[in-house]
C-alpha cells in the first residue's frame, strides 16, 4: 500500500449539500478500493491565485489517504467528469507503508486535532491577558520618558 495527499478545490458557490455529496464520494472510492482514510482536512474557502472556470475563489479540501494506483486512477477520474471540482492534485508521500501504522496515525491525528482546538481556545484568552498588560506597560514607559 503507498500513502497519498490529494488536495482538490470545489466550486465555492456550490450549495454545501452538493459539495458534501462530492465528499461522501471521494469517500466511498476509497473504502470501495480498500485504500484507508488518514485525515480528511477542509480548508475551507480561499481566494484563488488565478481564476478558474470564472471562478475567483474555491472550497479547499486536503486528503490524506493510503491505497494503490487503481485508487488515484478513480479518484482523478472522478473528479475530471464532476463539474464542482476545479482542480486537483496527488502527491505520493510513502513508496510502503503499513496499513496498520496508519490506523494508529489516524487515531494520533483525531487526538492532535482536538488539542490544537483546546490550545487555540487558551491561547486566544492568555493573548487578551497579555495584550492589556501590555498596554499598560507602554503607558507607564512613555509617561516616565515625558517626566524627565
């Protein structure tokens, strides 16, 4: 089994119904070629560098997935015929790997990404702290540099 990244824009404009069936089909091709979803990371929607079709922005969706060539092959497939994609690119990531690292990665993954929202929220609330503190901090330098 050899271990992918394939990061492809949707059509912003799509109604999210349709861009979860997109979703939900890239998904099944996956379990349907016996490849193993690593993580499944939405962007979300971002300014194009050049336009597409038209198109100036694009809904951006980052998968990381083991399987073998018949999976990239019907993955790309399928996204050349569906009109919401606008491009799409594979990278291969690992020549082997096993399939049982990867369910461990998986479930490292799902942990990181629960402790990055946790740490994100804590941050967001000690940055506050430290913003009012130092505001204060300058107040007080700027007025001992007037007084001498």
């Amino acid at each position: 089994m050899r271990r992918y990244e394939t990061v492809y824009i949707t059509d912003a404009d799509v109604s999210e119904e349709d861009r979860n069936l997109v979703f939900e089909r890239t998904k099944e091709l996956i379990s349907k070629y016996n490849g193993f979803l690593v993580k499944f990371d939405e962007w979300g929607v971002k300014k194009l560098a050049y336009a597409i079709r038209k198109k100036s922005r694009g809904y951006y969706i980052c998968m990381d997935y083991g399987g073998d060539g018949s999976l990239v092959e019907e993955m790309e497939r399928s996204f050349r015929i569906d009109d919401k994609v606008l491009k799409f690119m594979t990278i291969l990531l690992a020549e082997e790997v096993d399939l049982e690292l990867l369910k461990e990665e998986q479930v490292t993954v799902g942990n990181d990404a629960v402790e990055e929202e946790e740490v994100v929220a804590d941050s967001d609330s000690s940055q506050n702290a430290v913003d009012d503190s130092g505001a204060e901090t300058g107040k007080e330098k700027s007025e001992t540099i007037e007084e001498e």
